[in-house]
C-alpha cells in the first residue's frame, strides 16, 4: 500500500538527512564523483531545503510503501500556469514497481486541483532511467539547458512538460 504523507516543517531536519541519503545513492548513476562531492559540500541539505520552503514555498511529500519510507516529492506551487515538479526520488530497492508512476498521479491530482495547466520538470541529459519514466508517463522534451553551479560544474538538462 502506497501513501503519500506532507513533509511538516518540524520534520525538515531528519527530512534533509533522508533526502540527502536518497541523493548520495542516486546521483553516481549519472554525476561523477568530484561534482557529487562538491554539492555535498556547498549545498548543506537542511539550509537549501530550509530556504525552498521559506523562499519559495517548496512542499515536500514522503512516499511509503507499508509504513516505510521509499522516497520523496518536492514540488514548487510558484510557476503561474505550470507546476514545478522539482524532486521525485525512489530509492534504489524500489525502483521499477510502479512507485514513481503513483506517485506521479499524486502530483497530477495536486496540480488539478490548484488549478495548474502543465506539469513540468528538469532532468539530466544523463539519467537515463528517469528520462524512460518521463517519457512512460507522457512528458514531452521542450528544451535543454546547462546551467552553472559552481566549483565549474554544470548540470546538463532537459526541460520536459506533461499537459494536464
């Protein structure tokens, strides 16, 4: 049984912890490994997750699956007409069972509801499996982008849309 559970506020800091393991066994698929040591180093979770929801207003989900935490959503309700689906992580023993596609529903059902017409997310060039996601769930490429940030990586992206 799958379940989608609201990120309170007094809940961030062992959010950030779980948010950065799920992101330290993710990011060697596609990231090398100086630019996932440079992140861990300058992006302290707790203070980027913080300043999303203080700034921007950022709501992060957990996903569970039989009361366990399998991953997590972040969406940004700022972008007028479009949702930003800025996170969707699975950890790695769950991928490929149809949590994602849930949970995708889910984020459809939040932009319905707020009125959003469009769902849309960036993805590296590089993350092969969540690319074959996207496309599985009917996103659509509309641009590509590389984008600084710093200590001279760059984050190599696709620009993908679903229309609701």
């Amino acid at each position: 049984m799958y379940d989608i559970n609201f990120v309170e506020v007094s809940d961030i800091e062992q959010f950030a912890d779980y948010a950065s393991q799920i992101w330290n066994e993710f990011w060697p698929t596609f990231l090398a490994e100086a630019q996932i040591d440079y992140r861990n180093n300058n992006f302290e979770p707790k203070r980027t997750i913080d300043n999303q929801i203080a700034n921007k207003d950022y709501i992060y989900y957990y996903i569970t699956c039989d009361s366990q935490r399998v991953g997590y959503i972040g969406i940004d309700p700022t972008e007028g007409e479009s949702l930003h689906l800025a996170n969707l992580y699975i950890i790695k023993e769950c991928r490929h069972k149809g949590i994602g596609a849930k949970a995708f529903e889910f984020v459809k059902i939040f932009a319905r509801e707020h009125k959003y017409q469009k769902v849309y997310l960036t993805v590296s060039r590089n993350n092969k499996e969540a690319l074959k996601a996207y496309n599985l769930w009917g996103f659509k490429i509309i641009d590509a982008v590389v984008t600084g940030v710093g200590g001279g990586f760059t984050m190599d992206d696709f620009i993908m849309e679903f229309y609701l």
